[in-house]
C-alpha cells in the first residue's frame, strides 16, 4: 500500500473522521477533472484481465471489486473513484429531497477492530440536482445509485415512503447503469424496519413497476430478519423481472462486541461497518444464494473486505460481485489493485479458468 498507512493514514486518523472525509472526497472531485491525472491513477491502480471480467445483470464489469454506496453520497467525485480500478461505483444514497442527515459527530474509526461507526442520516443533495450532474458522464465501469427515502429528521407516515421512493427513481432513472434500492437505513430508526413487514417490498415494486424501468434494479435489505425474510423477499420480488439482484445492508445498532469501553461505546451511535459484520454478512449471502433463482438473480456483497482472500469468500458463498469501503478507509486506494491481483493469484490456486468458476461452490 505504499505509503498510505505509515503517513497518510497516520495523519488522517488524527483528525476528525468525517472532516478527514469530506477533504478526501474535495481531493477527487478537484483530481477528477483531469484526464491526465485519471488516466495516471488508472495506470497505477487498474488491473486488465480478461478472468476478472464479469456480466451481471446485462452488465459488463471489468473486475468483481466495486465501491460501495456511502463514500460519494452526492456523486462529485466518480471519475476520480472510477481510476482507481473499481470495477463498478455505487453512488449514494440519494433521496428524492435534499436532506442534511444526522447531527454531527456521526462518524467514528475504531482501528483495532478495522471498523467504522456509522450514524450519517443519509445526507446527500437530492436526486434530480445529483442526476443532472451525473446523467452526462461517461466512466470505464458501470455506475449504480442508491436510492432511499429522504430523512427529513422526523417520522413521517407510513404512507409516505412509498411516494418518496417513487419520485427518487424517477428522477435518477437514466442517469445511471444501475439502480440499488435501500429498503432501511439501519441509521434511521423510523424506517429500520419497514420493509420487514410482509407484502410492503412487494407494494413497493407494484408502484415502481408502472414506470417501465430500463435500468437493472437490486433491492438492498436488512440481514437481521432471519430466513423466514428471505423466502418473503423473493417471493414479493419474483414477478418483477427488472429486479435482478439483492445486497444486504449493514446490521443496525452494535449486533457485535467492539473493543472499546461501553462508556465510549455510548457516544457512538449508529451501525457498524467493516471487519466486524463480515461473517453476518457472509453467513447470510450463502443464505440466500441457496434459495435464489440463480439463473434470474445475482448477488453483490460487502461487509469487512479488506483482502483478496476476504473478496473470494464472497465469491465462493453466492456473490457475483463484491463492494468496498471501510477497507478503502483503512487500505488506502491501492487495496482495489491489491484485491484483484490477489484474485488471480487464487483463481491459480484453485485451478479455476474464470472468477465465475468461483460462484458459489461454498454455499452450503
């Protein structure tokens, strides 16, 4: 990783987690408008082989090793992230209104555990501002928004969700390769929970089905519900062929033990990402592989990768494609060509032609 983790890292972690972010994203936005220095970054951090190259949903992706949803909450700086050898970037998410999410702090590192604390509310410019900025912009890799409901610092209904949803996709529909639909922020206690109630992901659809989508869409739930929720969700899916997919979102609140006090563990709220809910995540990907249509439905995964290694269990236990960001904290950018150079180094291992040949084989 170069110098990342002895200097950079090392003075990031200095300061505030949030404020550390925000200048990093100004950074790609300003680095993003140069040709010159994307094509540089793609020159150091891209890996061309023909073996990581994966189809999904009618996609074409370069490799399996994508950024997910929550680093560019409004879309400013793509090109810059799409030179760093991502194979896909999810933007977002973005809610049909404007909304300044939580209060600050709402943002935390805990290094020894490789985690994150995450409270962000789900900020972000509204989606008819952040499509028209990305509806013309042309990236080597496909591009996903996320689309949820705005978070306007008050319960609202129940009969607004749905109205809300469907207005964000309109706007950002076209403006993008893909859509991923946040079915419960874990920050957002209101609406948590939501979409665990039968028949509403299945409402939800029925609306957005009247639109005609062209764009793929994948639903992004909670894994706490269980295996009962899975057969729900793909039975409530199963008539909407535009639904290709499905991602697990993070586990709300602190479902696992971190190694900080409990005093402290109290002025961090929010869920946990990174290292700590990999084998959650993991456990509930292999879940749903084994009850899915698989020849209909693919499955993108996140949750604690910060190697090679970590990538390929995802792969092996159901997921076609893989997502990143607590490990782009702690990894700095060249995790991504660290990622896949490792891929290949396992696809020799196992005697395996393709990263397809991985899909699946340790779902149990």
């Amino acid at each position: 990783m170069g110098i990342y983790e002895p200097v950079i890292r090392s003075l990031a972690f200095l300061g505030d987690a949030e404020a550390m972010h925000d200048r990093a994203v100004r950074l790609g936005k300003r680095l993003g408008k140069s040709p010159r220095v994307t094509q540089w970054l793609t020159r150091r951090y891209a890996v061309e082989d023909p073996r990581l190259r994966c189809v999904v949903a009618g996609l074409e992706f370069p490799n399996p090793i994508g950024l997910a949803a929550g680093y560019d909450k409004s879309g400013h700086t793509v090109k810059a992230l799409a030179s760093l050898g991502f194979g896909a970037i999810e933007v977002g998410s973005v809610s049909a209104d404007s909304s300044q999410g939580n209060p600050r702090p709402r943002l935390w590192r805990v290094p020894r555990d490789r985690a994150i604390v995450v409270n962000y509310g789900l900020p972000n410019e509204g989606a008819e501002q952040i499509a028209r900025r990305l509806r013309d912009v042309e990236l080597p890799v496909p591009l996903g928004i996320n689309v949820v409901k705005t978070n306007r610092g008050y319960a609202e209904p129940e009969e607004a969700v749905f109205p809300d949803y469907e207005a964000g996709v309109r706007m950002v529909n076209g403006a993008c390769d893909y859509l991923m639909l946040n079915l419960g922020c874990p920050n957002i206690e209101s609406e948590r929970d939501f979409f665990g109630t039968p028949g509403r992901i299945a409402e939800l659809l029925r609306r957005l089905d009247a639109m005609e989508l062209n764009t793929p869409v994948f639903l992004k739930v909670s894994p706490c519900g269980g295996d009962a929720f899975l057969d729900q969700l793909l039975e409530e899916a199963d008539p909407y062929e535009w639904v290709k997919g499905f991602m697990f979102n993070l586990p709300p609140g602190k479902p696992v033990p971190l190694s900080v006090s409990a005093e402290k563990l109290e002025t961090m709220p929010g869920a946990i990402a990174g290292k700590p809910i990999q084998e959650l995540i993991d456990e509930r990907t292999a879940a749903l592989y084994c009850r899915m249509d698989r020849q209909r439905y693919s499955l993108i995964a996140a949750g604690g990768v910060f190697t090679a290694e970590d990538a390929y269990r995802k792969i092996r236990l159901g997921a076609s494609l893989v997502q990143l960001l607590a490990g782009l904290v702690y990894e700095g950018p060249g995790i991504v060509r660290s990622i896949n150079e490792g891929l290949l180094a396992l696809l020799e291992r196992d005697g395996l032609n393709h990263i397809h040949d991985a899909l699946g084989v340790d779902a149990r």
